[in-house]
C-alpha cells in the first residue's frame, strides 16, 4: 500500500506544473503555422546551450576574463636581486633549496656521492682511514659544502677589496 500511495504522490507532483501551463487559440494557431512550413524551424543556439547545460550537467562558468590578462601597454619591470655579502651567507631564514653564495635554487634530487677522506701519512697503506666514518665531520656532507661555498665567498670578496699600493719607481724621487 505504502509504495503505491509514493507513485501516485510522485506522478501527481510531476502533473502540476504540466496543468500549470496556460494553451491559448493563438498559441495552437502559432504551432500549425510552424508545423505547416517545409523548412526547419530555426532555434536559439544561446538557448540550445543553456538547455543543454541544465539538463546534461552543471552549468558551466565563462571562462574568458578579459580584465584578469596583463596589460602589454604597461612597462615591464622586474626588481634587481639584492647581492650582500656576508662572512656567513647561510642563515636562519635561507629557503631550503637556495645557495646564497652562488644566488640559484639547488637541485636537491641529484644523488651526490659520498667522498671517503684521505688521511695524509696515515696507518693504512691504502691511504684511507677507516675510523673516518665514526667522526661527526665524515657524515656532515652539508657542513662541508658549506663550508667550501663560504671559504669560495671569502675568496671573491677578499679579491675584490685588494688595494694594489703603486711602489715608486726606484728613479723618480
């Protein structure tokens, strides 16, 4: 019983708005006129879209946002990277993949590989020592770039400050 009275409710609540409409004389005089011409009645392609957006899936947004473009009459800048050196080019605040002595991103993904210290005179005839792996500086790879971009940087800027003091020729007293 239950689910006959839920298909009447149904097919009733499908009729409403089908008794809602309003048929006039001129609307079927309008409708033989269409129907008796030979030639395809033409229809709004702007309302064959919006019906078809509606009853196919969601309506989709304009995607064309002429304001949003940039604007190829304005000048085009960009800001100058501030170079500063520094005796200690790595900080608190250097982003993870950044050289701030050679001012680039660093390529994290590239496998470098582990360099074995060579101990000058040592007890191994092959030259390696084999206690280097249990020393805190072995395994401190990013110590060591560091310290090698630093000692790079120190280098540039002690070239750049070099005051080359002319000696006097030995006659021009």
């Amino acid at each position: 019983m239950k689910p006959v009275f839920v298909l009447c409710t149904l097919l009733l609540a499908a009729a409403c708005p089908l008794w809602a409409q309003q048929w006039s004389v001129q609307d079927s005089v309008r409708l033989q006129r269409i129907l008796g011409q030979e030639e395809q009645p033409r229809l709004n392609p702007d309302a064959l879209r919006e019906l078809e957006q509606m009853f196919m899936g969601t309506p989709r947004m304009d995607a064309s946002r002429p304001w949003m473009e940039a604007d190829p009459t304005l000048p085009h800048t960009s800001p100058k990277p501030k170079v500063k050196m520094t005796l200690r080019p790595y900080s608190a605040n250097t982003p993870y993949n950044w050289d701030p002595v050679y001012q680039c991103k660093i390529d994290i993904d590239r496998p470098e590989g582990m360099t074995i210290p060579r101990v000058a005179g040592g007890a191994s005839p092959s030259g390696y020592s084999l206690m280097a792996i249990f020393t805190r500086e072995f395994w401190d790879r990013k110590g060591r770039r560091r310290r090698a971009r630093t000692l790079e940087a120190l280098r540039m800027y002690g070239d750049s400050i070099t005051v080359h003091v002319k000696k006097p020729a030995v006659g021009a007293e």
